[in-house]
C-alpha cells in the first residue's frame, strides 16, 4: 500500500474498489458512484439483479480494528431495538469489517431520504424521540475503544496541532492563540462547574446533514464519529437561529426526548462551551488533513487570512459568551 500518508487513497482504483466488493460475494454490475465523504471515501457500488449497496472505505491509520468494530457493535445494537440507524452488512460468519488490498471497508444498505426540516418544531420534536432513544441504549454500557469528548480531546489536542503547522498567519498567530488559550480555560470552568458530568455512547455528529428525513421519521446513515460524552452534544447542533427560535427548538426537541431517556438540564450551561471545542476541533481536523489532496480542493478558504482573522474573532465572541455563562448563578 501507498506509504505517502498525504495521500492515502491513491491506489484505492476503480478496479480495487470493485474487486474489493466482489471479494464478499457480491457481483458488480461496473458502475459506481462517488458520495460526499472527506474522511473516508464511500462509493454507490451497482449490483448484478440486486440493489445497489454502500461501501465505506475507512482512512488508513485513522481508526484501529477494535475501534472500527466498536461502531458497528452500537449500529447494530441499535438496530435490533428498531432504532433508524443503517447498519452495517454482515457476512455468514458475523463479520462486518473487510480487507482488500490493505483498505479496510465495510458494505451497507443504500437508505434514500430528504433533508431534515429544522424549522419544523414537529420534526425537532420527532428528532428528540429518536435521540432519546439512541442515548437510552447509548447509557447501557460504554464504549471501550472510542474517544472521549472532553477538553483534552477536542480542545487541548487540536490546539497542539494548530501550533505544530505554518498555516496560521504570523501576524494572526499570537493573538489566535492567546484567546484559544483562554477560551479552553473558560471551557474547563464551564465542565467543571458540572461535575459529576454524565458520559454516555453518542452519535457525536448529529448536524442537519447527517439526518436522512423519511416518511417514517429521521435515520442515521453513519457512526463514524461516535464517542462518549454528554448527552447534550447530540442536541445543540439542532439549534440555530436567533435566541427565541433556539429556545423554541430546544423546547421541542426535549418534550420528544424526555419521553425516552432523562435529561440533565444543567447540560445546557455546556452548550457554548461544546461549540467553542467543535471550533477548534473543526480548523484541526483541516489542518490534519491538509496535505490530502482533496481538502484544498474542496476548502480553499482555508488556507487564507481571512479564515483566521475571522475564526479569532468567532473564538473572541465564544469568550464572552462563556463569560456570560459563568457568571450566571
């Protein structure tokens, strides 16, 4: 296999693609079509007298098997209490993680729907059943191999990787991270004010665009971010707009998710602190992966001034809205 980290999907061809589908018993039918996916690369694989199936092709290096495997186990946890998630394939023998020519794959259903709504409160309430729903299973047991979402993970760690490269400007370098560090000494305040704070299994990634809207209600077609962390990290993402549309939001979500799991109101003091984290951990997981090929084609923004100049000041007003936060009783 490519040894060049930088661009780790350079031998994975159409042809290792399609005999790696065919390798699980599968005939394909030649034709394939790319998905939007930057962390992994997923393709629609046309079958012989069959629907066409998913496959996923994971990041070389990203994950370890265990921590793979891990994701799968909670898909199909959650599938067999009727839970909307697309699990993965299995083979006869169980197995639900592949290896052709090194590229470790995994194979599922193709699941079809539209976007989520979030400006209907029914659709956000539907959405708090269903997470609710999810963190009930999610609190039975936790995750041995995945991450943590916690300062340390998303916060201090994105951080050292942000100062390890040249992409920030020398100009902007100083006052970025100054008030990095001081935003993620606010956030520990924000955690620790808390404590004890509740850890459980998440989808971790639960925006908009990784909810599929049917006439049955939402379904999520991947885990690939799945953690331990708070329960209110597959919430906020849900929210946007102004105050009183956030609240009306938020609102609705939590009368359909307290109808399955019970909620932790304090949580919602973590809300600012959780969208400073995702910030920095957003701008380093780009600088990560900066040297892929297909993040500046698809981000060119990034690599600019601008970006920077503009994320110091998102991460100033994350400040203040954390002060905010603190200060309150």
């Amino acid at each position: 296999m490519n040894s060049d980290a930088s661009i780790p999907y350079a031998l994975l061809t159409p042809d290792v693609i399609l005999d790696a589908i065919e390798s699980c018993g599968f005939v394909c039918s030649g034709s394939f079509l790319a998905l939007n996916s930057y962390e992994n690369r997923v393709y629609q694989i046309g079958l012989d007298d069959a629907e066409p199936i998913i496959a996923k092709f994971y990041r070389p290096a990203r994950w370890s098997d265990a921590t793979i495997l891990e994701e799968h186990q909670f898909a199909h946890e959650l599938a067999a209490l009727e839970i909307p998630v697309v699990a993965p394939w299995r083979d006869p023998a169980e197995q639900s993680l592949f290896v052709h020519d090194d590229f470790r794959f995994a194979l599922f259903p193709r699941q079809g729907g539209r976007a989520l709504e979030l400006d209907s409160l029914e659709h956000l309430a539907w959405m708090g059943r269903f997470i609710g729903r999810l963190h009930a299973v999610g609190a039975v047991r936790n995750f041995q191999h995945r991450p943590t979402l916690n300062i340390e993970t998303y916060g201090h760690s994105a951080l050292a990787i942000l100062k390890a490269n040249a992409l920030i400007p020398a100009h902007l370098r100083s006052g970025y991270f100054d008030t990095a560090s001081d935003l993620l000494t606010k956030v520990d305040a924000c955690f620790r004010r808390i404590e004890p704070l509740r850890y459980i299994r998440l989808h971790g990634d639960t925006h908009a665009g990784n909810v599929l809207w049917r006439d049955t209600g939402p379904h999520i077609v991947d885990l690939d971010d799945c953690l331990m962390g708070p329960a209110i990290q597959d919430i906020w993402m849900l929210l946007s707009g102004d105050d009183e549309q956030m609240t009306l939001q938020l609102n609705a979500i939590l009368r359909g998710y307290r109808e399955f799991h019970d909620f932790n109101r304090c949580e919602l003091k973590l809300i600012e602190a959780l969208r400073s984290l995702r910030m920095l951990h957003y701008s380093a997981w780009l600088a990560k992966r900066w040297d892929d090929p297909a993040f500046p084609l698809s981000f060119p923004w990034f690599n600019s001034a601008t970006y920077w100049q503009e994320q110091w000041v998102n991460l100033q007003e994350q400040c203040v809205l954390l002060d905010h936060v603190l200060n309150q009783a």
